[in-house]
C-alpha cells in the first residue's frame, strides 16, 4: 500500500451490538441468555434422544442429530461472545478472533444449508422410491452425505477467512454488528477486495440459489409422488413425514433472505442485524421445536429420554 493511504496493523475491532443504549443492554442479555439456554437444552436433547433410542437409528434421523449440532455450533459461535460483551461493557474482539468468528459461523452456516439439502434428498429417496430407500441410502452413503457437506463447508469458509486475512484495514475499524461479519468488514478494507466479492458471489450463488433450486426440485418431486398415491390418508401421512423439514427450510431461507426485503429506506446496517438475528440465532432455537413438536416418534424418544433420565437420578 502506499504510504498516503494510512493503514496499520489492526489489532483489534469495535462491535457496536445490536443496540447503542445502555439502558436496552440488560434487556438485550437477559433474551438473549434465555434464547441460547433454550437452543442449547434443545439440541442437545435431541440428538442425545437420537443416539439413545434404536428406533431413531435410521437416515433420517441420522442426518437430524448432525443438523442439531450444526444449529448448536452456529448459535454458540456468536451468542457467547455477545453475552460477555454485553456483562463486561467492553465490545471489542480482537483481529485473530474475529476471524476465528468468520471462519466457524460461515463454516456453520454452509454446513446448515448443505444439510438441508441432504436431508431434501433423503426425503425423496425415502417418498419416490420406498422399495429402494435401504439399498440407496445405506450406512456408507449416509456417512458420505455428511462427510461432503462437512468438506464443502470446511471449503467454503476456509476460503473466505484466508482471503479476508491478506488484506488490510485503515484507522476506522468499528463493525455495525454483534459479531464479526464478513461484510462489514469488507467495506472496512483499504485494500482491493475484488477477489473476496468474487469469491463472495460465486459461493453466495451456490448457497443462495443452486442449493435451494435443488430443493424445490426434489420437493417438486415429492409433491407428483404424493399426488399419485390413491388414498387421501396415505398422501396425509406422506406429506406430514417431511413437513418438519420443509417448515425448517422455509424458516432458514425466509429468515435469512426475506428480511432483506424491508424498505430500502430502513438503516443498512439494521437490516443485516435484524437478518442475523433471525437465521442465525432465532432459527437454531426453534428447529427442536419444529422436530419435535411435528414428529410424533420424535417426541416418544425424548419421552423416554428423559424418564430413563429421571430414573437414574438419586
């Protein structure tokens, strides 16, 4: 960089948070400790009732305990740290940090919607061909399912934290945020950034378009399945088997993109707040209940989960 241009070695950045008021920072703690206790006790029920129960030893529910976690990783990757902010009246996080912060939620958040797709795939294995759903998914191909998902996200993120890493920053290092965003911090950049919004468009295409038009695709083939089917309670019970999952998608994408349609007049940095709120905190919390609620051999394994619990208590 030449000299005129002022940079430094950041060694640390400004989070501002989701509110500039003091008298709003308890309130602010105590929701969001309540959201992040009940995300976590959620989570972890399920896949401890998934692991638990042999009945839930199947694909489907397989790829819903590591769906779980993904949604556990995602919130603690951002929460925690707001929460010890917020204690402490000191925003700050230092450069290293954020980018670890970078690097696990993008890594999350890709690996959130590769599942999804995953576990779309399972769905029309499991309504389009039922005769060869054993033989289609079986233990390798679902351990390879989410091995993949695991390597794209690891790509993904990887690929954004290294480049977001060889470039600098000026003397203004404040980000309008809760938790280091990749965004943000772009725009705080004195260096050219023109790979790092290369890169941003093509993996944003990939996670925002491609992975959801593979979804509609195979729900479009659920639904000319269930068309098909002769009795109305058989197409009932077809639907209702994977309408927790759809109900999650819709949850994930409408949270994540659909809040970007708030009127342009609004505050830019308020809306990418409220959209982070909303896919990264509040949908990891209401995914046990769209699972369980939805489910009614979801919500016997966690019965039994929790009076086998009971029962070993002193």
């Amino acid at each position: 960089m030449k000299p005129g241009n002022h940079t430094f070695s950041v060694s640390e950045f400004l989070l501002l948070g989701l509110s500039e008021h003091q008298t709003q920072q308890p309130l602010l703690f105590g929701i969001f400790l309540s959201v992040y206790l009940i995300t976590v006790v959620g989570n972890i029920a399920i896949s401890l009732a998934i692991v638990s129960d042999p009945h839930l030893h199947t694909p489907m529910y397989f790829f819903l305990a590591h769906f779980s976690l993904t949604d556990l990783g995602l919130s603690s990757t951002t929460v925690p740290r707001m929460l010890v902010n917020i204690q402490a009246h000191r925003h700050t996080i230092t450069y290293a940090g954020c980018l670890s912060q970078i690097y696990f939620f993008l890594w999350f958040i890709g690996l959130d919607v590769f599942l999804l797709a995953v576990m779309a795939y399972d769905w029309l294995v499991a309504i389009c061909h039922p005769l060869h759903y054993t033989l289609v998914m079986s233990p390798r191909c679902c351990i390879l399912l989410v091995v993949m998902p695991l390597i794209l996200a690891q790509a993904y993120s990887l690929t954004h934290t290294l480049l977001l890493a060889q470039i600098s920053f000026c003397t203004d290092n404040i980000i309008p945020h809760f938790f280091c965003e990749l965004l943000p911090l772009l725009k705080l950049s004195c260096s050219d950034t023109y790979a790092n919004r290369c890169v941003l468009t093509y993996w944003g295409g990939a996670l925002t378009i491609l992975i959801p038009l593979l979804i509609v695709i195979s729900y479009a083939r659920i639904v000319a399945a269930i068309v098909h089917i002769p009795s109305a309670s058989g197409k009932w019970k077809a639907f209702s088997t994977c309408s927790s999952h759809l109900s999650a998608i819709c949850l994930f994408y409408v949270s994540a993109i659909g809040v970007y349609f708030i009127p342009s007049s609004a505050d830019s940095a308020s809306k990418d707040r409220i959209a982070a709120v909303m896919y990264a905190v509040v949908t990891p919390m209401l995914n046990p209940f769209i699972y369980s609620l939805r489910n009614r051999d979801m919500k016997s394994a966690l019965k039994r989960f929790l009076s086998r619990r009971a029962l070993q208590s002193p």
